[in-house]
C-alpha cells in the first residue's frame, strides 16, 4: 500500500482505534507520549482498558502520567 494511503486510512481511524494501533505496535512499553495520548482520549476508562486488553487501573495510570508529563517540554 503507497505511504499517502496509510496516511489516509490513519486519518479515518478514531481516537480510540489509532492509540489501540499504536498500543500494538509498541516494542518496548508504553512511553510518556503514549501515556499523554491516552490521556487525551475522551472515551472511558473502561472503554480503552477493554480495546487495549489492559486492567483500568493501568489506563488510570496513564492518564495520570499523561496529563503531568503534559505541562513538561524538552
């Protein structure tokens, strides 16, 4: 598939969906990127705990991590 494609297929996903590719994709654990990502996604904890296929107390956790590394800069 040409990369412009992949771009719009990305484009189309949800919140929610794109995080639960980018969830599957990761190779080493989730980074604070990752955590300020789900932070900001709207649906329920219990709704993202169940398309990542983590506990909601881990969701919980990075929402906490992402909206404190949100305020950081490098």
């Amino acid at each position: 598939m040409p990369p412009f494609m992949m771009e719009i297929e990305a484009a189309m996903r949800s919140p929610l969906d794109q995080l639960a590719v980018d969830y599957f994709t990761l190779r080493s654990g989730p980074s604070l990127e990752f955590c300020r990502r789900v932070a900001g996604v709207g649906d329920p904890d219990e709704a993202v705990a169940r398309r990542l296929g983590v506990g909601i107390s881990t969701v919980r956790k990075w929402r906490v991590l992402g909206r404190r590394a949100s305020g950081w800069s490098c």
